[in-house]
C-alpha cells in the first residue's frame, strides 16, 4: 500500500487526435499524501485545464498517457469492486447548486437515494441519523430542510447539502469544481468554511478547482496554477499569492480587484493579439506570447519547474534556473512595485 | 435630490411579477438619480431586484412581470409614458444595454460587423458602405478590437473580445445611459479587468453614463463612483464608493463589505445566511429586519424611509436617528 491517496503520474489529455489535438493537461506529476487531509487549490483561467483534472480524477475520462494510482493502484485497472470503491472514497461537488437537483423531489429524496444505493442503513431511523449527522457537518437541521423542494432554498444552502450528501459516504477526496461561483459572494464563506470544517474535522482532502483566487488565499493549503494545460507554479497557498514567482501568475494577482476604491489596479494591460495553438507540437513556454519578460529561449524551449521558496514551491520560468532570485527582471519588477504604491 | 447633471432620475419605480399566490415585488419603490459621465454600480445578492430594476429602466419587463407605478426621466422626459414605437426609438439611440452573458446575446449565424450594422442601420436608415465600414472600424478601435473581427462570426471569438464587441454595440448610436447587466462576471480576472478598463475608457471618451450591475464588490470597489445597494426588492444605501467602502452606513452594507476576501490577510469568514423570506410574503417594516445584526422592535413596525445621514450618502435604516442639531447619527445598539 502507498502512503499517497494519489499519485499522478506523467499525465497528459489531449481532446482530439494525439498529434494534432487541443493538450488540456501537458506531462503533468503530482501526489497527494494520505494525511495530513489538505484542501489542494487547482487555479487558471477558463480553459487552462483545472476542470480537466478534476475529470480525471473523478474517473469520467481516461488520460491519454500517464497514470494516476489511488492507493497505489491505478484506476483504469479497477475491478467492479474496487470501481464501487472508488466512486464512493471520491466524491464530486460541481458548479451549479441550481441544475444539479430534481425540481420534482423533495432534499430529502437526495439522501434516500444515497443511502438506498449503498446500504448505508439497516433501518428508517438510522437513515434519518445518518442524514441528520451529515446535515449537521454543513451546519444544517434535518427539520428545517429535508421536507422542502430546491427552489425553496438558497444557492449557498443548496451547495451545502450537495457536500453534505458526499460526507454521508465518508469519502477519502471530494473534488469540489467551482463550488462557489454561482453562489452569491455574501454567501461564499457558508461554503468554504463547511470544507474547511469537513478537512479538520473528517479528514477529507479537497480538490478545489476555482478561478477567484481571493478563496484559494482563504483556505487553500496547497495550490497550483495552471496555465494553458501546465503548471505555471505551486507551492503552499500563503507563499504563493504573496510572492508570486512566474510572471502569469503575478500578472493574474495583480488583476484580482482590489476591495479598495483608493488602491486601483496598477496600470493598463493589453491581451496579445493572437492566441499561441495549444498542439502538442507547439514548442516553448506557453505563456511567452503574452510575457513582459520572454527571453528568446522562452519560443523554443519548455522551462521545467524550479525551486523558488521553501515548502516546495515552484515556478516553471527560466528566470529561476539559477535560483529564487530572478535573472533579470530588477527593471520591470521595481516598476511594478512603483505603480502599486501609487 | 434634483442635481444640474443629473441625466437618468428613477422614482419610485415599482415592479412586479404576479404569481398564483400573489404579486412578488422584485422592485418596491425604488428611487436613485444617475449623474451625467459616472458609472454607477448596483449591487446585492440574486433575487435582490437588480436586473428587474433596470429592466424596469429599460423597459424589458415581460409577462407575468409588470410596471406598476414610478418614473424613469431620462434627459428630461418621462420613458414609461412613451408609446412601444418611440420606446423602441430611444433603445440604444439613448439607452442601450451590455448584456448578463456576452457569449449568448450576439446573433451565432451573423458576423459581428453585420450585427452591428444592423442596430445602425435600423435606427438611422441605410448608409453607405464606405462611411459605415469605417464606422466599424472606429468603434472596434475604442474598444479595443483588432480590425481583423470585422468578417468573424461570435464562435472565433474569445468571451473577453465578444463582451467588448456587445461593449462596441452598445456604444453604436452615441447613447447617453448604458445599462451593463453583470457584464463582466464570467470572465476570468485578467480578461475581466481588460473589459473593465474599455469600459473606464469609454466613459472618459464619450462622457457616457453607465448603471453596473454586478456582486463583485472587489470590482465595484475598481470601477464605479457611486455604489447602490439593493436587498429583496429595494434600495438599502447609496454613496460614492470611497464612503461607502470607508464607512458603510447600512448594515446590509456593511455584511456585504466584511465579507469579501481579501488577498492581504488571511482571516475567519463572515457566514451568512441568503434572502430568508419568501418573496411573496416579505416582512413587515424593514425588509432585512430579519437577518440584521441590530434588529430593533421599531424595524417590524415600519419601513425606514431613505435619508441623508451623510453628503451624499443615503441610507434606509431605523437606526440613523437626528440628534438636536438636526444631523443624522447611528445609535450605538
């Protein structure tokens, strides 16, 4: 048995033919250890590849190439039982608190079809405590919930029972995909908090795939940024949105909006004209179209990952193959921290 | 209320939509001004009314919805006692709309060009091919558009250009109020700070007013000058942005305020609850009696009317009380 719940090994997707496709996810290598439970953030903008993985990770389409081993076992060689298994150790919270229930069916009918399909109960009164308990990890009551229809409650209140369903099967890994960006921003915190709660208290580790990069600094342990199907950087959550290594993920920190009317984003950008083609062909950095700092190796060769701070923190830019310290971006970077001050 | 540059004055606008068990009230006397060249940002949680009150402005409300009372003066005559035809007339000549979800509101088997020509040519008759392709041209270069789009189709194109394409639209036929409905809410935050600086940009340009509808109080905070905040059906506070974040006189204002997360400190959440009213059967007194911190036994007995308690800075709440100088102060509960 392997210490890691998972491990991702050299995985790639690829969405059409291998040659010629769209590359979702490039060579991409990761474990997540058994314990301590963490919430693990997956950031990038729209089509970087974030809900990729958590595909992959929920078994809904098989890589192209790599492996990814659950328990040391990789989980395209499942038999049925370790199938059953696997569906019930991970569990999914997706987007949409709103479509992913049956207009027609009371809450409660939610947790009865859990609780039908894996036996959890031997008895009405034990399904009724089993519900409640899970309820009560969301900071729900049974009473106040169970017997009402979907559009009777709140985005927020509808998410929460979506994550108190998958408590009930006392998952190992819940892989929440944008949990809480339907979900108005005054009700967000009901939600994180409730993953934060379920990671301390049930030891479950989260999968966190988001593009609001605020909630990830809130309660991401680890996190990773991906940038057009390649990890741009990673390290834990604090020394990451702190420090920014790689000039994407500085360039996206520098746009989250500020709640300060005095403190305005510093200065104007420009997206590039052209997108780069994301095909497997297609040599280099990803993000060089769009870099202040490319250099002329940037067009032709792939940067591997390099330490820039402790705790395994990772940039994939050539700027750190000689260590943390940037080569040679003195000039750009004291611009930068001139405009923030203003 | 009444300033010079006051270009779109709302008052008392009430909306409502009619259900089997009775009318829900998304809009319930709703009053605010918009000043000539500001973007003002309305904000508040779904369900709170904000796309039924510019609906409302806008005159888009459809069955089972409908105008039930108010005024919408915009430079200086009163839209809601226009007939359909001289309505249709002033839409996007005098007041036209960035849409919630820029990917679905543009034509898929048109190209953008045509589009646009044709919000052009049905308002102002046909026009010579040379003088409307430069037209084009020249909106594409305010928002930032490479001339290259012109004969592309919505699906070549990424949500940031196709938001500013509907951003280009709008601004076709020289409008004096844009309404943009969450018009930048699903982009991801470079792109969504690129659309937010075309928009800053066209309101320098064009001195063009914009109403924002959005519940990203981060962007709020980025991009508009004054800041009204609306809860179930009604308007709660409105403020320049910088009081309104400096010193939020509503406690609604307030929730909204604490509880967005920042990317400097790392802090417990603020939790709470959504609209805990149905709809149709709202409390008595003050609408957010029921989830507010500071509930007294006055707020259930009656609705807290709109008061100044701060230049410029108008709030609903039984809590701001004049004192003997006749200066609106908040007690301390």
């Amino acid at each position: 048995m392997s210490d890691n719940l998972f491990e991702i090994r050299n995985v790639s997707k690829i969405y059409g033919p291998e040659d010629t496709g769209l590359v979702a996810l490039s060579e991409y290598s990761f474990s997540i250890p058994k314990e301590p439970a963490k919430i693990i953030t997956i950031a990038g903008e729209s089509g970087s590849g974030k809900s990729t993985l958590g595909e992959l990770l929920l078994r809904s389409s098989p890589p192209t190439r790599g492996e990814i081993l659950f328990e040391g076992v990789d989980i395209w060689k499942f038999n049925d039982q370790q199938k059953r298994d696997y569906h019930r150790h991970v569990q999914a919270v997706f987007q949409d608190p709103f479509g992913v229930y049956n207009p027609f069916y009371r809450i409660r009918h939610v947790f009865d079809m859990v609780l039908k399909n894996y036996r959890l109960a031997s008895n009405a009164t034990q399904g009724r405590e089993l519900t409640e308990e899970a309820l009560n990890a969301v900071g729900l009551r049974g009473d106040d919930v169970l017997e009402k229809y979907p559009h009777q409650l709140s985005g927020g209140q509808r998410q929460r029972i979506m994550i108190a369903r998958a408590t009930m099967l006392k998952p190992k890994f819940i892989v929440a995909d944008e949990p809480v960006s339907m979900v108005d921003a005054s009700l967000r915190a009901s939600i994180l908090d409730v993953m934060m709660k379920l990671r301390d208290d049930f030891g479950i580790s989260f999968l966190y795939v988001t593009h609001d990069l605020s909630t990830a600094y809130q309660i991401g342990d680890q996190i990773l940024l991906l940038y057009q199907g390649t990890v741009a950087e990673h390290g834990n959550a604090v020394d990451v949105i702190t420090q920014p290594k790689h000039p994407y993920v500085q360039l996206l920190i520098d746009s989250v909006p500020k709640p300060d009317p005095d403190n305005p984003w510093p200065g104007e950008i420009e997206l590039p004209a052209e997108e780069a083609l994301r095909t497997p062909s297609a040599k280099g950095c990803r993000f060089c179209p769009r870099c202040p700092q490319r250099m002329p190796r940037c067009e032709t060769e792939s940067p591997e990952r390099y330490d820039v701070g402790p705790d395994g923190h990772q940039a994939a830019c050539f700027l750190y193959e000689n260590g943390p310290m940037p080569s040679k971006t003195k000039e750009s970077m004291s611009v930068d921290e001139s405009n923030e001050h203003v | 209320m009444r300033n010079p540059e006051t270009i779109l004055e709302v008052d008392d606008l009430r909306v409502y939509y009619a259900t089997p068990q009775g009318d829900v009230k998304a809009c319930d006397g709703v009053s605010f001004d918009l000043r000539s060249g500001e973007i003002l940002g309305l904000v508040g949680e779904s369900g709170s009314g904000k796309s039924t009150a510019t609906g409302g402005v806008l005159r888009t409300i459809g069955s089972p919805g409908r105008i039930v009372s108010g005024t919408v003066t915009l430079d200086g005559e009163d839209i809601l006692k226009y007939d359909d035809e001289k309505m249709r007339q002033t839409r996007w000549q005098k007041l036209s709309l960035i849409p919630q979800g820029a990917m679905n509101s543009l034509n898929p088997t048109m190209t953008i060009s045509d589009q646009i020509a044709d919000v052009i040519e049905t308002h102002e008759g046909r026009q010579p091919a040379d003088a409307l392709r430069e037209r084009i041209m020249t909106l594409f270069r305010r928002v930032g558009l490479p001339e290259r789009i012109y004969s592309m189709y919505p699906h070549e194109l990424s949500g940031g250009m196709k938001q500013r394409a509907c951003i280009a639209m709008s601004i076709a036929l020289d409008p004096l109020v844009i309404v943009a409905d969450e018009a930048t809410s699903a982009l991801d935050v470079v792109v969504q700070r690129v659309v937010a600086q075309t928009m800053l940009k066209i309101k320098r340009e064009l001195n063009v007013s914009f109403i924002m509808i959005g519940h990203d109080m981060g962007l709020m905070a980025q991009v508009v000058d004054r800041l009204a905040v609306m809860y179930s059906g009604q308007l709660l506070e409105i403020a320049a942005v910088r009081d309104m974040f400096a010193r939020p006189a509503h406690p609604y204002s307030e929730i909204l305020i604490e509880s967005v997360p920042t990317l400097t400190e790392r802090k417990p959440m603020k939790i709470n609850e959504g609209i805990t009213h149905d709809p149709r059967n709202p409390p008595s007194g003050c609408i957010f009696r029921l989830r507010c911190p500071h509930a007294m036994p006055v707020c259930s007995e009656s609705r807290p009317d709109m008061v100044e308690v701060h230049p410029e800075q108008l709030v609903a709440c039984h809590l701001w009380k004049k004192d003997e100088n006749g200066s609106y102060v908040r007690q301390s509960v």
